[in-house]
C-alpha cells in the first residue's frame, strides 16, 4: 500500500470558411487579355510559368502555398479592384505548387462577415523536372505515430504524373499502400489511417517520372502509446454506510487501451484534517467483448471509521487525452450502543 496521491489546493491569420453545399466557384484563371478560364480542382503549369487568378467579390481574402509568404517578395502579386482582387505569381518554382483559394466578405451592414457561400479552390501543380518533390529544407522530419490517429506523410509532388512508393530505410524494403491503412494523395503524401508500432522507423518517398528519379526527405516515425479518448471510469464502495469504528474502501477502476497509464487523485472528507489513507493501486490486462483492454484499478482504504470521513469521495482519473472524475458518497453511522449485561433477580 502507499499514500494516497491528494489533490492539492503564433501569428493570426483570416480563418478559411468553409464552402457551403453546391457553392458557386468565384475563381478563375487569366489567360489574356480578355480571356478566363473556368478552373477545375487541379491546374498544371510548368515552372517559371506566370498565374494570374482573379477572384470575384469585394474585399476578398487570399490563401496560398506557404513558399509564397516566406520569400515571395517581388513574384507574388495582389490587387483588390471595385468588382474582383487579382493574385499575380511570376517567375513560378517548384516550391509555389499547393492550393489556391479565395473567399469574399460580405459587408451588408457595415460589418463584414466571410461569404461562406462563395469560395473558389484550386490546386496547381509547377512542373519541374529536376524537382519532383515540392522542395523543403528538412532532411529529416520526426512524426509522432499515435493509435487512432491518421499522421500524414507531406511528400508532395510537383506533377500528378509522377509515380510515388513508399519505403523503409532499415532494412530497405518498399511499404505495401493499400488503400485502407495507407494511401497516397498527390496533392498531400502518404496518410498513415492506422497507425502502429510496426510502422515505426526511418521511411522516405520514392518519386519518378520518365527518366528521373529522386527521393524525399526522411521521415522518423516514433511510435508514441497515446490514447483515443479520456478515461472512462467508474467508482464503488464495500458499503453505503458504515459505522464508526468499521473499516471501508472505495474503488476506482478504468478499462482502456493496453499500455496507456492512467493517473488516479483521490478526493476525501478526512482529507481536511490531514487523516491519512492509504490506496493500492493495480493494473491486469483482461478480455472483454473479444479485445484486450488495460484494467486500471485505485483501492482508498479507511480504517476505524470516524464521523470526520462521512461525505463525498472523489476519484480522478487522467490520462494524455483528458481527465475524468467518479464519486459516490459515504455515510458514517454513530455505533449502536453497548448491550447492558443482564440483571440477577
């Protein structure tokens, strides 16, 4: 047995709305004097190569590759006129490939709100044949891996033409992608849907196309138990009521995922005063409904029970997602009188 733990006494940016069912796009692409066209999701053009984008609406709002706000001085342009804003890129890289959207804000009453209902998106791709990979500055990137949490691999191309493999630095080998556990989506990478330990390592992209063939940054992935959700817990005590002088215990215990800890606080009327209890504390791996889960258990142990330790005990159960709190409530009962021996007549 041992003590019972107590509780003691980046720069903001215009947030994206996001687009309303059948919304009408209000981007389009500037292809001479005079001349637009309708964009679709995608829209490849070779690296070096000028976009001009015109956004209908008033007062319009910009998002772009992020290559673009770091050292885009001097190749990003933007306007805003009376009817439409205008986004300009000249000299185009490798680096600029990523999505390019614009929303309006709609000021009917002086107060301006964003046009959730006119949005328009496009991801353009600039081809490069000497970068198959959007270029980045990292040679190594670490990604937490974490149960019940998709990661993303960010190696992008700059062509959707491009073949991407996934693999393993050690041993080399190539990484199956399925479809369902992992996926490739040439506008984001690689997306790990279920991750696990098995996947942990050093991994990289393979890209080709034609006669060229290069590889990504590599990628660490540290495989981190973390949890799906909060503790459930739940709480019992070996009686309602006990009387002065009895001994009691409450229970705490959560069912959870293998290896993910759990922390108990106790909470306690005698607590007040300094009256010590004592907690044992148990882990057992069991079987429930065909899956394995962690039991976690937090015995409180009172003894020789005094009006003091009447009232409400509290039980809190946390772990790396959140916390949760059990009580149930003690009553202490005066002890019955002692009998009176019998009288001789």
């Amino acid at each position: 047995m041992k003590a019972a733990k107590v509780k003691p006494q980046a720069k903001a940016t215009a947030a994206t709305p996001s687009p309303g069912p059948q919304a009408p796009s209000i981007l389009v692409q500037v292809v001479g004097r005079g001349r637009f066209l309708k964009l679709t999701d995608t829209l490849v053009l070779p690296a070096g190569a000028s976009l001009e984008l015109r956004c209908r609406g008033r007062s319009a709002r910009w998002r772009f590759p992020v290559s673009l706000e770091e050292e885009g001085a001097g190749r990003l342009r933007i306007k805003h006129f009376s009817r439409f804003s205008q986004l300009l890129v000249v000299n185009s890289t490798a680096s600029d490939t990523g999505e390019y959207s614009c929303w309006s804000l709609q000021c009917p009453n002086s107060e301006c709100r964003n046009g959730e209902d006119r949005i328009g998106t496009t991801f353009v791709f600039f081809t490069d044949p000497q970068e198959l990979f959007v270029p980045t500055e990292d040679y190594y990137e670490v990604v937490q891996l974490r149960a019940n949490q998709p990661i993303l691999l960010p190696c992008q191309v700059t062509s959707p033409l491009a073949k991407v493999t996934l693999h393993r630095e050690f041993p080399l080998e190539e990484i199956l992608v399925d479809g369902v556990d992992i996926s490739f989506d040439p506008k984001k990478g690689f997306t790990i849907h279920r991750p696990r330990a098995s996947y942990a390592g050093s991994l990289f992209c393979m890209a080709s196309l034609e006669d060229v063939r290069q590889i990504s940054t590599k990628y660490m992935l540290i495989y981190v138990n973390y949890p799906s959700s909060p503790p459930k817990s739940s709480i019992k005590s070996s009686g309602a009521s006990v009387q002065v002088g009895e001994n009691f215990n409450v229970t705490c215990m959560v069912l959870g995922e293998p290896e993910i800890a759990v922390d108990f606080t106790w909470e306690y009327p005698g607590q007040q005063i300094g009256r010590p209890p004592y907690v044992r504390e148990r882990t057992v791996l069991v079987r429930r409904v065909g899956q394995v889960q962690l039991e976690s258990e937090s015995v409180l142990y009172v003894d020789e029970a005094r009006v003091v330790d009447d009232g409400l005990y509290s039980c809190r159960t946390e772990n790396h997602q959140g916390s949760t709190t059990a009580s149930t409530r003690i009553r202490v009962l005066p002890a019955p009188p002692a009998a009176r021996p019998a009288s001789r007549g």
